[in-house]
C-alpha cells in the first residue's frame, strides 16, 4: 500500500540539467540504489529482497534512458529481462572484448558517462552494483540518488552501499509502502539532491 507519493514526473523534472553559463545543459548523473538497514545490497550475485512496487519505480524512473552498470550486476539481471528493455544498457568491465548483443561495454565508469552525455542526454542512471556505486561517489561525479531504504537487515548480505555523508545531501521523501504480498518488506523510496560546495 503506498502511503504517500509526489508524481514521479516532478521529481524527474526537477532532475532535469538547468542551464549553465555557455546555455549548455549539463547532465545528471543519478544512482539508483535499494539497501537495507545497514546498507546492503545483495549476496551471491543476486537481490536481498523481492518489492514488485519499487521494481515498477525503477522502470519508470530509468525507461528510455541509458543504464550504466558493472559486468556483475548486469549478468545478475534475470536473462529474460537482459538488456533492460526500453533503455540503453552500458556494461562496466575491465575486459573491453566483454560483450553482449544491444549494450554497450566501457573500460571505465568516465568512458561511460561519456556515452548519454555525447548523445545529449540530461540524466544518466548509475544502477549499481557495489563497486560500481562506489566508483561513481568516490570519484564525486554523483548529482542526485533515488535510494530505496527497505526496512529490514540482512545478516549474511555480502555486497554493501558505500557509506555516504548525509549531511552532503538534500533528502526527500518520494513515498512509503508497506511489506504485502508483491511486497517482501515495507520501504521508503528518497531523493537525494547533492549540496553543491
Ligand atoms: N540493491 C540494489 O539496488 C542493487 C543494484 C545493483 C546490483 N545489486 C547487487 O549487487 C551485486 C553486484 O555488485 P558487485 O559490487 O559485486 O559488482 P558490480 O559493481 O555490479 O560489478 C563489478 C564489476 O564491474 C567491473 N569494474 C569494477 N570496477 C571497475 C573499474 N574501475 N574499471 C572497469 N571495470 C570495473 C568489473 O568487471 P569485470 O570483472 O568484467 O572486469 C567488476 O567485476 C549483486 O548481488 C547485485 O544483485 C544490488
């Protein structure tokens, strides 16, 4: 049951690049991201959890745009649903003979965000996994998060979010929903926008 929501339109439109100086849109580059209470991720190349209604989220949020995720993440995406439809799939590996029909493969996270930004787009999705997540905030190229707080621990998680300071982070509330039977554990999905220095 979803408790509350702000239309995901708005909140992608406030997630549109604003102008800059020369009038040429910067683009965004977003991570997307369900943890748990400790920030896990996942185990054994696989989710925690299953939470048909933050799926439908990500959808939303990322259809018709480019998805960019490390070689592990994307072979743990269920085969029938590989590449992700509707978006353009951009592999991260360190073998650049990696490849898979429809996707791209880029040797480093910058050689990936340089493949929406050349193409005009306004926001990218960087859609994990672990040391993809980690990449991208070390490397501080990260403007807005969509993370999906799930409501529970996970003891034998393997794969972490990398722990962010939240004090760096504008946060707000997108909706809540409650564990049911499409729904393993109640959640809380949050955007967070990046406090510019
Ligand atoms: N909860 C969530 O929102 C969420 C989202 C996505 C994934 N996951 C989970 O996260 C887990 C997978 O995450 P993970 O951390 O194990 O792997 P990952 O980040 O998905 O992928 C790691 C791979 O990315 C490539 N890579 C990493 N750093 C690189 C660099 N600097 N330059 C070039 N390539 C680089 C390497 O590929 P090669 O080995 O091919 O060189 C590496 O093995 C799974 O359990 C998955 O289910 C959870």
């Amino acid at each position: 049951m979803e408790l509350s929501s702000e239309p995901l339109e708005l909140i992608k439109e406030q997630g549109q690049a604003q102008p800059s100086e020369t009038d040429a849109p910067r683009m965004k580059v977003c991570i997307v991201a369900a943890i748990g209470e400790n920030l896990e991720l996942g185990k054994d190349n696989q989710l925690l959890w299953h939470l048909a209604e933050d799926m439908r989220f990500f959808k939303e949020l990322t259809s018709r745009h480019y998805v960019i995720m490390g070689r592990k993440s994307f072979e743990s995406i269920p085969k029938k649903y590989r590449p992700l439809p509707d978006r353009t799939n951009v592999i991260i590996s360190r073998d650049p003979e990696y490849m898979f029909e429809e996707c791209y493969t880029c040797t480093s996270l910058d050689e990936a965000l340089s493949l929406p930004a050349e193409n005009g787009e306004l926001a990218a999705f960087v859609i994990g996994g672990g040391e993809i997540f980690r990449l991208a905030l070390e490397q501080d190229v990260v403007d807005e998060m969509y993370l999906t707080h799930v409501n529970a621990s996970f003891p034998d998680a393997e794969i972490f979010f990398p722990a962010y300071d939240a004090s760096q982070w504008n946060k707000t509330h997108i909706k809540s929903i409650v564990a049911d039977s499409q729904n393993q554990f109640g959640f809380d999905i949050f955007h967070y926008e990046k406090i510019k220095a």
